[in-house]
C-alpha cells in the first residue's frame, strides 16, 4: 500500500490523491521516540501484521488504508504490542489516531465520506424501474386491455358481433417456428445471466470487493460465474446427447464430436491467454510463458468426460425397469456414471489429503505467504499448486502477491481444479436427466430443489457453515469439493427458479438475458478481444470512483447485450 506522508507534520489528505477503497489516517505520536505501527486486513486470515511506518517521535503521519474489508491496527514500542484495533475504514475517509506512551485513543472521524455503495444502489433501483416499466407495458399489449380501453364507446352488442365476424373471417396465423422456438429459454436465460455477469465482472465489476474473486476461501458473486457455465453446460450434454441418440447417430460419432469440440474450447482458452492487456495496446506473449491452463480448458477437459461417460452409458429411452423406486430412475439409469464420478471425486480427495509436497505439511489447503503466520509460507494451495507447479512450470498464472504477500504461483484452473470440476459438470447433467426422465413440471421442480438442499448441507457440513473452518472450506482457488457443492446448490435453486418464472408461469420472457445466453461462446471471446477499445472502453478523466468505473462496466456490458439481441433479431446463433 502506498505510504501518504503529510507535510510538516500536519494532516494532509486529497481526495485526487487517493484511489479506490482507499482511505486516510492521521498516526499522531505523542511519544518522544520511535515507535513501530502495523496494520493487515483481516481478510487475511491468520496472519502477522504487516509493517506499514515507523513513526519519528512527536510526530504526524498520514498513512493510506484499505477499505474494503475492517483492518486491524496495533504498533510496537520497546518490543511489546500496544493498541490492537480493528476498524472498519470508508472510502475517502479522513481519520485519525492518537498514540501516547503504551497507550491510544480510539479512531475517530474526521471527515465522513460519501456512502461508496450508493452508486450500485442507484443502478440498482433504475434497472428495477426500466425493467417494471417494460414489463407492465408487455403485459398491457399482450392482454389486451388498451385495445378494450380505446373501444370503451362502443355498445357492447356491436362489439361482441364485430368481434365475431373477425374470429370467422380471420385465419389463425400460423406459428413460425425458429431456431429459438425450440431451445429452452430457461436455460438460455440463465446462460445469458452468467455471460452478462462475466463480461461485468471481468471488466472491473465498479471495483466492489463481491464483484471480484474471493482472496482465498469464502464466496463472492464473481465466484459464481465458472461454476454456472460448467452446470449448464452438464444440463446440455443429456439433452444433446439423447437426441443424437434417438436419430440413431453412433455412439463413436458422437464422442468424435465430443472431442473435436473440447479440443475447440480448448483451442480458444490458449487464443485469450496469449493476450495479455496493458492500458495502451495488445502484447503477444512469448510460447515459453504462454499459460496453459485456463476457463475454457477447464470446461473443454471436465465437457468431455462427462460427455464421453454419457455416450457411453446413457440410454436412449426412459425404461420404467424399477417398479417402487420409479421416483430413483433418473439416478438408477445412470448408476455406473455415478460410480465413475464418485470415484474421481474421491481420487481428487485423497490427492488433495495423501500426497506428499515437499516442506509442506499433508492437506494443507491455504494460500501460503502471511497465511498462519508464514509457517507455510511456499506450500500455497497444497496439493493442487504443487502438481500445476510441478507438471507445467511457469506455464501457468503467474501472479505471485496478494492479500496474503508474496507466495508461490498457483493455477485456479488447474489440474486438480479439472479434475474437481467434472463432479460440477455431471451436477448440470443430473439436473439435465432429470428434465427427461419426469414430464411433469411438479415433478421436476421437486426434484431440483431437493438437490439444492442435499448439496448445500454436504457443502455447510464439510465447511462447517463458516468461511475459514471445517475439513474442507469453500474455496474457489481450488475449486474445493464445498465449493462445487455450494455453488451446485445455487445453480439448482437458480434452475427452478427460472423454469417456474419462463417456462411453466410464463411471468417472464427471459429477455435481456435470453438473447446473450443463445450466443455465449460468441460473447465470451468478443468480450476478450474487445477489453480496453473504443467503444466498448472509454477513457476515464479525473479522480477515479466507483460511480464512473461502474457506469463504465455498465455500459460495456450493456453494449454486449444490445450486440447480443441484433443477433437474435437476425436469427444468428454462433457456436462451438
């Protein structure tokens, strides 16, 4: 963190001097001599606090303070800690702390900032209105009220016969069925929420702390984004492979065509990690530091087990085979898939708990660096940092510091994480079988949210229900068993929450998210290439604040969702 340092002493603090998250606090030592102050964010857990001054005696310094989560305090004097303190700074706050001899005041405000969230909340409350008002003005032409409204004058016999002559005269109009017409737009929609959400957050998310990846363990919306494309890709592959299938495409055509797509997918996640963005221009990366592991090779690798498993054992039409455990059938019919998922799942678990990493004790799941007061300062992310490590080299993400310091490099889409991801993909599957096996609406939602429940309470348990304890925390870094339960849970919940609203209740059209999930894939790498040029970015001027980079993040997402929409009027789908 930078180091503000105020002029002769006194409390100097600019807002154009600050960025965002960032606050200002004034250390007023009273003290004759030097003393030593510390500060960390507590979302660093388990770690010392790091030295952030040493403060002359008698003295004013102004020192910069992250915001967005409480950070704790404290300074040393002759060797003993004095004064710890947690506090939760704002934004462009100005605050400040007296320090005399072994003791301190408390910190105290002195200039209270603008609430930071109101920015968010604002957009918030204009999209709820954009989106009420296009509702209720859909729901007023679909039902025919203002058609009534402006025919009020007209005597009712009239008006009854007229309308009489028109159902004779007139023909039905004929249904037009199209490309969209026949796709599940529950599913689509909620493929289009998790693009939008990407794009949003990939470009800067307004800077929020739950618009960005957790550090280490816990959950942020931004953690949400894989695991949806990963369980809806699952839900894709039953219903995919089932008609391929029932068209009697052979078994070996159809895991070629698995293949060929997962070598695409695969193809394309090295196009987007050979670029890396500066503010000015596009680099190529050199081959020997292209990194090899990434979103896409995630899903193309976790894609075609699971389709491969499925093409292989998956029958073609529901049997009625199991008389009183009829209500199992969806997870009796696919038994040796299940076996063959559970059995992966637990190889990945006995990695994770058994295998041995040089200087690092067995299961560590931390981050390393700060984390338990550097005793594992290089065992970051155990298991799984060790064999990305190990197997690719410096072909992997390279970033080596963070809310916990320095620390090794580590993959969040590695191996290990493949490997963790195919148990997500066979949850969309599962939830996929479901929809084919049960007909009725009942049926299914039943069903889905009962695998909502289950996964949540297997993810709570194995965390137990918190961020930093249990066996195995929730952990999107590593792609951790709670964490795919966890956010297998929400994607069920999110399911039938969709299917109920779209499909069944006809409540909702989908729209906007609908046109951006029949064009994902296309969305996914146009965004990519389009980070940082003009439209899609605009330069920003002056002080930057979370209510300009959101209008900015806003806009480009918006502006994909517009492109998104032209290629549904056109009847355009793009993909892999």
């Amino acid at each position: 963190m930078e180091l503000l340092v105020g002029r002769n002493g006194n409390f100097s603090c600019d807002d154009k001097t600050l960025g965002i998250d960032i606050a200002c606090l004034s250390l007023i030592n009273s003290n004759n001599g030097s003393i030593k102050f510390y500060g960390q964010s507590t979302e660093c857990f388990l770690c010392n606090g790091t030295l952030r001054s040493v403060l002359p005696g008698n003295s004013n310094t102004t020192l910069s303070v992250d915001t967005k989560h409480p950070y704790h305090v404290y300074y040393v004097q002759d060797g003993l800690e004095y004064c710890h303190t947690t506090f939760k700074f704002e934004e462009h706050g100005h605050y400040e702390m007296n320090l005399t001899d072994r003791s301190c005041s408390e910190i105290y405000t002195t200039y209270q900032p603008p609430n930071p969230y109101m920015p968010i909340l604002a957009a918030f409350m204009l999209m709820f209105f954009f989106s009420a008002t296009w509702a209720l003005g859909t729901f007023v032409v679909r039902s025919g009220l203002m058609t009534r409204f402006l025919r009020r004058d007209v005597p009712e016999v009239q008006s009854d016969l007229g309308r009489l002559q028109e159902n004779e005269s007139s023909p039905r109009p004929i249904e037009r069925v199209t490309r969209f017409s026949t796709r599940a737009k529950f599913l689509d929609t909620f493929r289009g929420i998790a693009i939008l959400l990407m794009i949003f957050v990939n470009n800067g998310g307004g800077k929020y702390w739950f618009f960005n990846h957790s550090p280490w363990n816990g959950i942020t919306l931004a953690d949400l984004v894989l695991p949806f494309f990963a369980w809806i890709m699952g839900f894709t592959i039953i219903i995919s492979l089932r008609t391929q299938l029932r068209i009697s495409i052979s078994r070996s055509r159809i895991i070629l065509r698995c293949f060929c797509r997962s070598v695409t997918l695969i193809f394309l996640g090295l196009v987007i990690n050979s670029l890396t963005r500066t503010t000015e221009n596009c680099v190529i990366l050199k081959l020997n530091d292209l990194r090899f592991p990434g979103i896409l090779q995630l899903l193309g690798v976790s894609y075609f087990i699971c389709a491969t498993l499925e093409a292989i054992f998956t029958k073609a039409q529901r049997t009625f085979q199991y008389d009183r455990l009829k209500f199992l059938q969806d997870i009796l019919d696919a038994w040796a898939q299940w076996l063959v998922i559970i059995a992966i799942a637990t190889t990945h678990l006995l990695l994770t708990f058994l295998l041995p990493v040089p200087g690092c004790p067995k299961g560590y799941l931390g981050p390393g660096g700060l984390h338990e007061h550097g005793a594992h300062a290089n065992c970051t992310a155990g298991a799984a940092g060790y064999i990305d490590r190990t197997i690719f080299g410096n072909h992997i993400y390279m970033k080596k510091s963070g809310v916990y310091g320095k620390h090794p490099p580590y993959d969040p889409e590695g191996i290990m994480s493949t490997i963790s991801a195919v148990l997500l993909v066979y949850m969309g599957v599962q939830a996929g079988r479901i929809m084919l096996t049960y007909h009725q609406a009942k049926s299914r939602v039943i069903r889905w949210l009962l695998w909502s429940v289950v996964t949540g309470i297997l993810a709570g348990i194995l965390c137990n229900f918190s961020k930093e304890d249990g066996v195995i925390p929730v952990n999107k870094s590593m792609m951790s068993l709670s964490y795919v339960l966890a956010t297998s849970s929400i994607a069920f919940a999110m399911n039938t929450i969709l299917y109920i609203l779209i499909d069944l209740q006809h409540w909702w059209s989908g729209a906007p998210f609908f046109y951006a999930g029949t064009n994902a894939i296309f969305l996914y790498m146009g965004h990519y290439f389009t980070m940082g040029v003009f439209p899609w970015t605009l330069t920003i001027n002056g002080v930057r604040t979370h209510a300009n980079v959101l209008s900015l993040n806003l806009w480009t997402t918006a502006l994909w969702a517009i492109i998104a929409y032209v290629l549904h009027k056109k009847e355009i789908i793009l993909t892999v």
